[in-house]
C-alpha cells in the first residue's frame, strides 16, 4: 500500500485544484457581473438558451443564477426593475422563491405560495420545459396527488421529451422516499434510458434510482431490499460507466453524473472503477450527492478519492523480484 498509493494519484488533480460546483465557461463569466451588480450578461445567456432551445444548459444556469440570487439580490432587484415581463427573469424569480420555500418549516404551504410565480414563467415562455421541472418539484413538496403530477409530466414531455431535469424531478417523486417505490422508480428510470439518445444524460437516470436506493438503505438499514435490487443497481452503475466513458477527461458537462456514479461504484466496492470515475472527474467535485452524508461535502469528495486510492493500493501485488535476487535470496 506505502508503494503503490502514490503511484495511483497520477492523472488526480492536487486537493487544491478541485473545486465544488465550478461553472462553466459561459456561465462563470454572468456570476462575476451578478457579482459586481451587473444583471446584463446573466440576462444574455438565459435569453440566448431559450431562443436555441438550449434546456438543459438552462435549467443548469437557472439554478444556479437562482441561488446566486438568494445571497445577491441587487442585480436581480435591477433585472427585474429593468424587464419585469422578462421571461427569463420571471423563471429565475420562480426557481428562487421555490428553492426558498423548500427550506421553510412545513414546507407544502410556502410552496403553494409559489404557485402563481410558477404559472407566470411557464406563460412566458410556453415550450419551456425548465417550468414544468419547477413545478414537478413543486409537486413533489406539496403532496400533489399521482393525477396532478400525471398530468404536469404530460405537459413537461409535450415540451421536451428527453429533458434530464424534468426526468430527474419525477424520478424523485416516484422514488420509495416520496409516493413511490424503489421498483417503480428503476423502472421509470430504466425505460428512460433505453428510450435515450446516445450520450444522453437520461443514461444515468438509473444509476440516480440506485443511489437513492442506497441512500435509503443507509437510514432504514433495507438489507433485503437492496439484496432483491442488487442486480439493478449494478447494471446502473455499468450504464452510467459507459455514458461516462463517451465525454473527455475533465469535461464540465458530465461532473454530477460522475460524482453520483462515482458514490455508488464506492458503496458497491468497486473501487478500481471508483478511482477512474475521480479521474474522470479531475476538479469538478459537485455538491450532490456528497452532501447526502456530509455537511462538507469538498471535504467529502477528498476524503473518499484518498480512500478509494488506498482500498485500490491494498489489492496491488508487490513488485516480483528479479530472477537472479529470487535464486539468490537477495
């Protein structure tokens, strides 16, 4: 182990290098104008993914100009004060009353109160499906029966059929945590998959239905339902390896997928695995899903990238000694 786990840091960047939740190259430049109170390039790119149809990218950048939001409001204050029938401002102005209201004490109530803000960014931009994720979410908080989250999820799929995010806000409120099952959900998710296109992040839907099955295990201890699940939940993982594998080292794109991949492929003790996913992954740690079982969950990532390099180190055969030494006992 002393041998062979420095060896195993090669292609892993320093601790310092890695960072949590790192935007990328169009969005970190709109944070840093957010942050010196300039809504304009923010603004910009949001625009700019509704007229390209971009979904995915914005609801990634919604979510996170949302939560900048939350800590800085002035040049969100100015957006609005400036467009106040802003389509994209109104969806900002959504996901963060939202997010605000999933953290209120009986959460169902403040949500409802989001209700109208909801409705007015679906109305602003009508084939945007990043609303209708929003109010799957909403859904899930408010106890919304299966008839209501039925029917938002046909119109979230009249709008974008393969869209992560709505697919990923279902696949919650169908999970066994909330008003479905563990079998329910992979099934959902599974079905998802194998309707994908080829690179698809919908290709790790199941390894997220895997995860919440082991996170479930973690605070039920549901032994004999992740021993019937186990089958699954290792095809997950071999599905989402090879989705992995399609992008470039260090790509930005596939950070959280790798990141929860990565989770699962160390629970089920597949560490060779584990420590190329790290690899892959090189310094976009993302928050979720280490923040399910720590408060630090930078701290979190390092800490299992060491371990995950010595579990590795443990399984390595020490060196063969050369012919003549082995003859010789030197």
């Amino acid at each position: 182990m002393i041998r062979h786990t420095p060896l195993l840091a090669a292609g892993l960047p320093p601790d310092d290098d890695v960072l949590l939740d790192a935007p990328d190259e169009r969005l970190g430049p709109a944070l840093a104008a957010a942050g010196r109170g300039e809504h304009r390039p923010a603004a910009a790119l949001l625009a700019a993914t509704r007229e390209a149809a971009e979904w995915e990218s914005r609801d990634r950048y919604a979510i996170c100009l949302a939560v900048f939001a939350r800590h800085r409001s002035d040049w969100f204050s100015q957006w609005l004060a400036a467009s106040p029938h802003d389509p994209d401002a109104a969806l900002i102005r959504a996901e963060r009353a939202v997010r605000a209201a999933w953290e209120r004490p009986g959460r169902a109530e403040p949500l409802r109160e989001t209700t109208p803000l909801i409705e007015a960014a679906a109305k602003a931009s009508p084939g945007d499906p990043v609303p209708w994720r929003l109010a799957l979410d909403h859904a899930r908080g408010t106890r919304a029966p299966r008839g209501d989250f039925d029917a938002l999820w046909a119109e979230a799929v009249q709008r974008s059929s393969h869209h992560y995010g709505c697919h990923v806000a279902a696949l919650q409120y169908l999970s066994a945590r909330w008003y479905g099952s563990h079998h329910e959900s992979f099934d959902f998710a599974e079905q998802a998959a194998e309707q994908a296109l080829p690179g698809s992040l919908l290709q790790a839907l199941p390894v997220r239905a895997a995860l919440a099955a082991l996170l479930a295990e973690e605070r039920q201890r549901e032994g004999g339902t992740l021993v019937a699940l186990s089958g699954r939940i290792d095809k997950a993982a071999d599905l989402a390896v090879a989705l992995s594998a399609r992008y470039v080292p260090g790509d930005p794109w596939p950070a959280e997928v790798r990141n929860l991949l990565t989770y699962v492929l160390i629970v089920r003790g597949r560490w060779a695995e584990a420590l190329e996913q790290f690899r892959l992954i090189g310094p976009y740690a993302t928050t979720f899903p280490w923040s399910h079982v720590s408060d630090d969950p930078l701290g979190q990532f390092l800490e299992l990238r060491d371990g995950v390099r010595i579990q590795v180190a443990s399984t390595m055969p020490l060196r063969r000694r050369s012919g003549r030494a082995a003859a010789t006992g030197h």
